[in-house]
C-alpha cells in the first residue's frame, strides 16, 4: 500500500486568502528548464519569486513519491519542466516524467488534492520567456486553489 494513502488533507477554511503566497516546487532539467529560467533571470525577465527550483539531470529523475513528499513537505503546486518531446538527452526522460505525473496526479485526486496542482511542461533553453508564463500560471492557478494542508495522522479528525 502506497503510504500516500495514508494522509489526511484538510482544506484550511479559516486561512486569510489575501495573505496567502503559495509555495510552488519547480523540478527543472538541468538542459533545458533550468537554462530557461537562468536566461530568464539574465533577460531580467519578472515572474513570481513563490517557485524554489529543483535542478535534476533529466526530468525522467523525478519519481512518484520525490512528486508526493513535495506536497508532504508543504509545497501547495508542483510542476516538472523538462525538454521538449523527442529532445530529452536521455532519450525518454521526459515521456516517462510525463506519465508519472499522470499517474500522481490520480493519486492526488484519490487523497482529495486537486489534481491541476501539479502540472508537466516541455519547453527549450531558449524558452525563457515561457518559463517566466509557467510561474505565473501556476502561481495563479494555486493562488485560486488556495493552501493545502496535509497532516501525517493515522486517524481522521472529527469535529
Ligand atoms: Fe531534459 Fe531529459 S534531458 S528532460
């Protein structure tokens, strides 16, 4: 049984929704979304300073429980940024990143957290400027979600 069945999520109603900055984790490869967001700092490129990146050799890096123990440690979006398809260094890094992320996204949904708060993008080193676009669409789509919480308990809580 996959320990991610064991969480509890709790919507926290009584969160002040204008103080809220959500916190996104961004898993970028080091080819191509990382270089990215590198030249979109070069180009002074603004977008949301919410993202902390995770620079990984390939996307194909990333497994379903390193996707989980994101929104574990507090993260309330997730999203992987990988080469585009067919241009992965690793051949299909990037189409096995993909399919994990829809498999994650299914266990997401089955532990009550919206599945649209992780997400998979292609883009190029040169895309900087569509790396810039990610943050913000995915700051803004959590924004709107508001916060997640997630509580390690054995027992649901009753109130
Ligand atoms: Fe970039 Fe595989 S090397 S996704």
């Amino acid at each position: 049984m996959l320990r991610q069945k064991r969480f509890l999520v709790k919507r926290v109603n009584w969160y002040k929704m204008d103080d809220f900055e959500p916190k996104i984790v961004a898993f970028c490869c080091n080819f191509c979304a990382f270089a990215a967001a590198d030249l979109a700092g070069a180009m002074r490129l603004q977008y949301s300073p919410n993202v902390r990146i995770i620079r990984l050799p390939c996307t194909g890096k990333i497994d379903a429980i390193g996707l989980m123990k994101a929104f574990e440690d507090g993260a309330d979006g997730v999203f992987v940024a990988g080469c585009l398809e067919g241009e992965c260094h690793y051949l299909e890094g990037n189409i096995r990143a993909k399919k994990r992320v829809e498999y994650v996204k299914k266990l997401l949904a089955e532990v009550e957290i919206e599945p649209e708060r992780l997400e998979m993008f292609n883009l190029s080193s040169a895309m900087a400027g569509r790396f810039a676009e990610i943050v913000e669409e995915m700051t803004d789509r959590v924004t709107k979600m508001g916060p997640v919480y997630i509580s390690r308990q054995k027992e649901p809580v009753k109130s």
